[in-house]
C-alpha cells in the first residue's frame, strides 16, 4: 500500500 | 496600467482549460519579464505553474508588477465567448478591481469586452529548487496522455520506471494489470516531434497518482511534445512548452510506500 505524499514536503515556502 | 495582446486568442483558452480543474482560483503576477502563476491543487499534492514571457505576446505593457487575484472557472466562461480565431487583449489598472478581456475578430467586424472581478486570494508561494534531474524524457504529448487514459481504467497509481532502453508506465488494480512502455526512437524515425528521448544519468522508479496525471494532460493541445522530469524521492516535472512564448509546468509528488 502506498499513501500520496504532499507537494509542500518538497518546496519550502518563500 | 497593464496591457498584454495575444494575436492567437485561442492559446489564452487553452492554457485556462489545461489548469481549471486543477486549481480553481490563483494569482497571476505580471510584470515587465510576462506573466507568471504559481499555484497549488486544494489537496497540495500537486503544483502547477506557469510562465509566459513578455516577447510571446504581440504587445505587452506593464508599468508596475501587479497581481491578478482569479477565479479561473469564472475567466474560463469569459474565454468561452471569445471565438477560437480572436485577437484577445488583457487590461488592468496599477491597483486593480477587475480584468479587462477584449476579443477582436480577424477582420475587425466584432469587438466584444468583458470585465471578470478579481479576488483577494492569500496563497502560499513555495520555492522551487533548481534540480539537475536523474531522468529526462520528452515524448509525444499525445501518446502520453493516452497511456494515463488508458491506465487509469485499470488503477490508481501508475509505477513510471525510467531506464536507457525506455520508459515503463505500470498499473495494476482490481481487474488485473497492465504495463506499456515507450522505447527510445532511433534518430531515422520520423519528425522531430514524435519521438521518444531519455536523457538518463540513473535509472529511477517512482508511484504516481493517475487522477493528477489525467489533470495535467489537459494541456495536451498546448503543444505536441512533453516532458517529464524525474528523480528519485522527489516529485516528477510534467512540462509543456507553449511554442514561442513558455511553459506550464506541473509538479507532483510521489506516492511512498508505507
């Protein structure tokens, strides 16, 4: 089973 | 007072076609280098952004950087009353309450405007590292959207595993599995625009949504080429070139094994 990561994980905000 | 003339209208309804069920409101930033916009889904899986550069445009004038607040499924009904041929012109003032949308056709017979009300929208602007990526494909656009289609019958989640000799896109659900792959076009096939090439430093295998896939191939009319970008633990690039003028660019991030 695989669970979707989210975007924000990988991009800091500015 | 900000200006910008698209002889080719038609882009203009394409590019809002290929986001609007992706991301329903955004801001669109213009300044003097074009118009840039950088959004994420409701569900922050997934980021779209794009970039139209000012020389892409038949005139473009912006005196101050400004920030178009938008509802996209509104300028997309506003679009719709342009015809595919129109010559479309957008206006806004230096602080701004509306978008001003002219439509002009060919011969000049028809001119209709429209104004969209813009929104106060906060977002959150995330910085996009500058990746070397292990793996670059570029295929044709159409040929991908197609296997996403496709895919996305059988499964949710599509395995995309990038080696030399191709790219393999798997799924499995319910009703069994099913795998396609792409290979690499040799230099003899064909026009430039329908082949395959992989730029490859590793070989990289990552689990992607099908749903998020099927949103972004909704740029599939911008341009005949795609590119997908990945490496390993980090989300894939999905990028359409706009022929002349930029790119729409969506991000996604893997799915990670529990």
């Amino acid at each position: 089973m695989s669970s979707q990561t989210s975007i924000s994980r990988y991009f800091r905000s500015k | 007072m900000f200006e910008a003339r698209l002889t080719e209208g038609s882009l203009l309804k394409k590019i809002i076609e290929a986001i609007k069920d992706l991301v329903q409101e955004a801001n669109v930033d213009c300044s003097e280098e074009g118009l840039t916009m950088q959004a994420m889904d409701a569900s922050h899986v997934s980021l779209c952004s794009l970039n139209m550069r000012h020389g892409g445009f038949d005139h473009y004038r912006c005196d101050r950087s400004i920030s178009l607040g938008l509802n996209l499924a509104n300028l997309g009904k506003i679009l719709k009353c342009a015809g595919n041929d129109d010559v479309v012109t957008l206006k806004a003032e230096d602080e701004p309450d509306t978008l001003t949308l002219m439509f002009e056709s060919p011969n000049q017979e028809r001119i209709s405007d429209f104004e969209l009300k813009l929104m106060d929208i906060e977002t959150e602007h995330l910085g996009i590292p500058n990746e070397e990526y292990k793996c670059t494909i570029s295929m044709p656009s159409g040929e991908f959207q197609r296997i996403v289609r496709d895919l996305a019958v059988i499964g949710e989640t599509c395995i995309i595993t990038c080696t030399k000799e191709g790219v393999k896109f798997s799924v499995s659900g319910d009703l069994g599995n099913g795998n396609v792959t792409v290979r690499q076009s040799s230099a003899a096939d064909g026009d430039e625009k329908d082949q395959v090439k992989i730029q490859m430093e590793e070989p990289v295998t990552l689990n992607f949504a099908l749903r998020y896939l099927g949103f972004f191939t909704k740029a599939t009319p911008l341009g005949s080429t795609v590119k997908l970008h990945m490496s390993p633990d980090v989300p894939i690039v999905v990028e359409y070139p706009i022929d002349g003028i930029g790119s729409i660019s969506y991000f996604l991030a893997p799915k990670i094994d529990e």
